[in-house]
C-alpha cells in the first residue's frame, strides 16, 4: 500500500471535498442551534433539508436557461418553502405541546416519502433524479472557495453578532433557558419560538440545497442521506456554540473528505463500503464521549405553558 505519486493535486482535491462537505454540516448544525437556543428541539432538519433539496432541484430545474446563477432563485425558494413547511412542527410543538421530539421526526418520515414519491414518480424527467443543469460556483477550479462557503460565512457573522450584540438575540436564547421570566418582562415567548423555529427550518432549507450542489453534483435523488442528523450530532458536540459548531463542522467535514478521497490518495487501497462508514464510526465516538459533558439550553424541549407560570 503506497501513497499516490499524484499527491499533488490530491491534497487541493481533498480540501475542495472538505469544503462541500463543511457547508452543509454546518448550516445543517446552525439550523438545528437556533431553534433549540428557543427552547424547541427541531429533530425534523433532516425533512427540511429534504424538502429544501427538493425544492432547489425543482425550481432549478425548471428555470436553468444556461446560466448557474439560477442557483440563487433556488435557494430562496428552498429557503421559503421549507420554513413553510415548518409550520407542521410549529403547530404541533407549540400550539397541540406535542413531544418534540416525535413531531420532528414525523416531519422527517413526511418529507422523506414526499421527496421520494415526487422523484420517482417521474413529473419532473428521470425517474431516478431531479437533476438542476447547474454547476457550482467556485472562485477556484478546485472548488475550495465557493459561493456556499461564501454564503456560510455570512451566516455565521450574521448569527454571531445576532447572538452576542442584539437585544433580540439575548431574547432568543432567554427564551429558551429561563422561558418564564422572558414571559414576565412582557414578551411573548411562543412569539419568539415561532419564528426561531420557522428560520431555523428554512435555514436547514438552504442546507438541502448545498448538499444538492455539493454532494450530489445538482441532482436530487430523493434524499439527503442522513446529513440533516450529522448537523444535529454536530450541534451537540458543539455545545449549542457557534465557535465550537463551526470548528467541528470542519472537523467532520475532514473525516468524510478523507474517507472520500482515501481511495485516491493511497494507491492499492482496499475498496468497500466500510470506508466510507468510517466517519459515522467516528461521529458515534465523538457523541458517545460528548454527551455527557453536554449542557443544552435549560428550557429545550420543554413545551412552554403561559398558564402554568
């Protein structure tokens, strides 16, 4: 087993994968923290990855005329329609007080059957994908700087001094350790979950749509493989920190790059599916020695009762 004379150009490859796998655990992550630092726990960001996927895919599709830059449209679109969608949780969660978690993941099984049913039902062309005609929009030609890792850092500053400057920001996370006395100083606390939980969803929207692009090289084949619950085990190794969300973000994005490009960087490499169950492996150590270190925010996925105060 020797290491590939091709060494190279392999090392700028691997850090191009690293990338795209970095945008969509991350917004996936920052997704799932944003809902729960209101005190909601949004299990269902794998289903508005999904719908937001699928989404991105469609309208791409339809409106490609030759430029990638429809990408953009598409985004928007997934970014809207999966906060849409969200509204199933919200109603749930916060008006019925359902257990979170078991909303969350019947919008998973809800958007993974509606993914599904619309690919393989062939309205849009093949019957196996939704492809989008698109390729990525890089400022590199080994798609190291993209305009998704772009983006992903403007949401990041964005969140950043959100959280640590704004008085609405302070609110948001007061909603979701001490929901009482935030009801107390006169604000609504469901009124701030809702919309938490609405951008939250529609974040992870967006995150579909990367994964399209930068997995999947702009098709939609129905799913988003489980990407959506690594941003979740993300998020909790993080510690519902932006910082410490985003360096494990790039962290797992290694892990998955390497078991991504091992194959070519080491020649006479054995092939397998186990390779490429490497990185879960490693998600369940790095959860399984995490967790009980892990301190969520006090109130997550406790439903907020006004009359009960």
């Amino acid at each position: 087993m020797t290491i590939s004379l091709l060494s190279s150009g392999t090392f700028p490859y691997l850090m191009g994968t690293t990338s795209s796998f970095f945008v969509v655990f991350l917004l996936a992550a920052l997704a799932s923290m944003f809902s729960e630092r209101s005190g909601v726990v949004n299990l269902g960001v794998e289903g508005y990855m999904t719908i937001g996927a699928l989404t991105f895919a469609i309208t791409t599709n339809k409106l490609y005329s030759g430029s990638d830059w429809t990408q953009v449209v598409g985004f928007l679109t997934a970014f809207i329609v999966a906060g849409i969608f969200s509204l199933l949780h919200i109603f749930a969660s916060l008006k019925l007080k359902c257990d979170q978690i078991i909303s969350g993941t019947a919008i998973n099984l809800l958007a993974q059957g509606i993914g599904l049913f619309v690919v393989t039902s062939g309205v849009i062309g093949d019957p196996t994908k939704i492809d989008t005609f698109s390729f990525k929009i890089s400022l590199d030609s080994n798609d190291i700087f993209t305009i998704y890792l772009i983006i992903s850092m403007i949401i990041i500053a964005v969140m950043g001094i959100y959280f640590s400057l704004t008085r609405t920001g302070k609110r948001h996370i007061a909603a979701g350790e001490n929901p009482n006395a935030l009801e107390a100083a006169g604000i609504s606390v469901l009124k701030y979950r809702f919309w938490c939980v609405m951008l939250s969803s529609a974040i992870a929207g967006i995150a579909g749509a990367f994964y399209v692009m930068n997995r999947t090289s702009g098709s939609f084949y129905g799913s988003v493989n489980g990407f959506g619950f690594l941003g979740l085990a993300i998020m909790i190794a993080g510690q519902w920190r932006i910082k410490f969300i985003t360096l494990f973000s790039a962290i797992f994005a290694l892990f998955f790059a390497i078991a991504d490009v091992l194959p070519v960087m080491v020649t006479s490499f054995p092939q397998g599916d186990w390779v490429k169950a490497l990185p879960f492996i490693f998600s369940l150590i790095a959860m399984m020695a995490i967790s009980r270190m892990s301190k969520p925010p006090a109130a997550s996925g406790v439903p907020y009762d006004k009359s009960a105060r």
